[in-house]
C-alpha cells in the first residue's frame, strides 16, 4: 500500500468513485455536479490509513462515505465537504 506520487483527480462523471490502495491526494472537481467518493472496508486498514481531500472546482458538494453501509466515520455516515 502507498502512493504512487500521483494527485488524483475526480469528476462528477467518475462518481461514484472508490478510493484505490495508490490514492493519498484527491483532487475534486464539482463543476459538472456533486461528487460521492466511497472509502474501501475499514477492515483492509486495520492499522489505520489516511486520504487528503481537495475541492479544486465548482460550488458542488463532495460527499465521503463508507463502501460498506454499516461503517461510520466515529458514528457519522458519511462526511460532506461545502467549502
């Protein structure tokens, strides 16, 4: 598991879009319309795992949610990025 050094970018055209083991930067474009980003099963991070999240276009929400629908992130369901 790492990054490859490479940013990713996401747009509403890829969404929902599920985060790969290289992905570390994520670039999002909201321009074309909201963007849903879904994290991998906590369980394949059992020793923990990180991701930087960057609206880089558009006024459109992104939404980060678990693949699996009974995961949270600390009892939330999903988390939304607005700014």
């Amino acid at each position: 598991m790492g990054w490859d050094g490479t940013p990713r970018t996401i747009a509403a055209a890829q969404s929902p879009y599920l985060l790969s083991p290289n992905d570390e930067l994520v670039c999002v474009d909201t321009t074309a319309g909201p963007v849903t980003i879904l994290v991998p099963d906590a369980r394949v991070y059992s020793g923990g795992r990180s991701w930087v999240f960057k609206r880089i276009a558009g006024g459109n929400t992104v939404t980060i949610s678990p693949a699996i629908g009974c995961q949270t992130f600390d009892g939330l369901a999903s988390l939304t990025l607005t700014v």
